[in-house]
C-alpha cells in the first residue's frame, strides 16, 4: 500500500519586551514517538483535510501552547480561486521542511506570529514550554542534537532573517 508525507503547520511564536526579541520553544513529547521526547521544537501539528492552513495553525497553536495567534505574518497576501466545485489557497510559508528519512514522514510550513494570552505549562504532545532569547537559539543551534531535526534549518532562516531587518 502507498504512503504519502502528512502536511503540518508550524509557528515561529513572535514577542517582544523590553526591546528583546523572544521566541517560543518546547520540548516534544509525543506518545508515538517516544525516542523523539525530549527534543527541542517549535509548536507544528498536522493539517486536517480540507482545512484552511491558516486556521489549521490558529488551531494547533491554541492546542499546544493555549496562546491564540493575533497575526501569521503573509497571510494577508494569500489568496483564494473557486472554480468548478474547489476552493484553492495560495500562501507563502516562511519556510518549508520536509522529513524523507525517520520515523515520521511529515511536511511542515512554518509561518511567523504574533500571539497573546496565557502559556501552558504543558499539553499532551509538549513540555517545558517557554520562550527564549534569540542568543539562546543561537546557542541551541551550536547543539543541533537537541533539537528536532526538522526546525534546525528553520531557526538558523530565522535567525538570518532578523539579524538582516536588524541591520536594516
């Protein structure tokens, strides 16, 4: 029997205080994936058929962190065609990965947001949530076998991302 990639969504979760950037990370904890518990990842869940990749995201994100996104950055430039019984969104991730080796055989889109409310402490696929230092995901990154390997070249594009609007 064919197998195909599962298509997820993920979120680089934005605040700012006091003039520092943060940005939020958890440890995965997935029960179907026990020898992946532990690694370091950014809040990502799967897509539901036919559902909006937007809302998709507003969904997980509230699932697993219990923030609620107040902004995805590009989504006001997507659009929508109906035509002859479909409905089609063309958007552009921030980034794009895709496992093709591993235990999970999934295709995430990551997009950039901006988000408000209360952090959970945990959720059923997550622990240790928290939100940390640009520096500290620099940091993180000098130990790539913390993290999930999927979001390692996501958080390095990120990371290039704000040091050139930075040095704008």
């Amino acid at each position: 029997m064919e197998k195909f990639a599962i298509p997820g969504v993920g979120g680089i979760l934005e605040k700012n205080v006091n003039g520092e950037d943060y940005i939020l990370i958890q440890d995965r904890y997935k029960e179907d994936a026990i020898e992946e518990r532990g690694l370091i990842e950014i809040p990502a869940g799967k897509i539901r058929e036919f559902e909006n990749i937007f809302d998709c995201l507003r969904r997980e994100i509230k699932e697993e962190t219990g923030l609620e996104i107040t902004e995805i950055v590009g989504e006001e430039n997507c659009s929508v065609v109906e035509a002859e019984g479909y409905r089609v969104i063309s958007y552009e991730p921030f980034s794009s990965s895709q496992n093709i080796l591993g235990a999970y055989p999934i295709l995430v889109q990551v997009f950039i947001c901006k988000v408000r409310g209360e952090l959970l402490t945990e959720s059923n696929e997550s622990r240790n949530m928290r939100w940390v230092t640009l520096e500290e995901i620099k940091q993180l990154l000098d130990k790539p076998q913390l993290l999930y390997p999927m979001h390692v070249a996501t958080l390095k594009k990120y990371l290039a991302y704000k040091d050139h609007a930075a040095s704008k």
